[in-house]
C-alpha cells in the first residue's frame, strides 16, 4: 500500500513538473514585437518579406516571422494579395 501511495505520489509530481515546464517553454517562446502597416507588392511573397526582416534581425528565422506574421493579420494560409495591408512585425 505504501509503495501504491509512493508511486502514485511520484507520479503527480512529475506531471506537474512536466506541465509547468511545458507552459514555461511556451511563455520563453514568445516574441515580443510592435508592428506596423506594409502594402503587398508586385512579387512578394510572406517568405521573401519574412527574410527581409530576417535580414535586419540575425536572431530570428524566417519561419518563425512568417507564423508572426499570419498570427499578427489572422491569417490561416500565406496567401497575400498586391496592394492588401498587412502588418509586420519589429522585433525588439
């Protein structure tokens, strides 16, 4: 009964380690950024503006403004359309 108890015991608390940890990776993963307004041109694209802006910030990755950039404008697919606004992210 004691080893039932131990275990059980053991078990919870490595749920809640593992929950904590997993909520505490996902706060770090966030980005803090401001936006502002960019008309969509001829030939772009979210990737080649999404290396723009990588071009200016070496810490980022591209595929990581492009899911930004469609969580910023509510996006569910990289369709962008020439002369639609769209707001980018700055990165801080």
């Amino acid at each position: 009964a004691k080893l039932n108890m131990f275990i059980a015991s053991f078990s919870f608390i490595l749920i809640v380690i593992l929950l904590f940890k997993s909520i505490l990776s996902y706060q770090l993963a966030k980005t803090e950024y401001s936006t502002y307004n960019y008309t969509v041109c001829s030939n772009d694209t979210l990737w080649n503006i999404a290396a723009d802006i990588c071009n200016e910030n070496k810490d980022i990755y591209i595929r990581k403004v492009i899911s930004d950039i469609k969580e910023i404008n509510n996006m569910t697919d990289p369709i962008i359309y020439v002369g639609q606004t769209i707001q980018l992210p700055i990165y801080n």
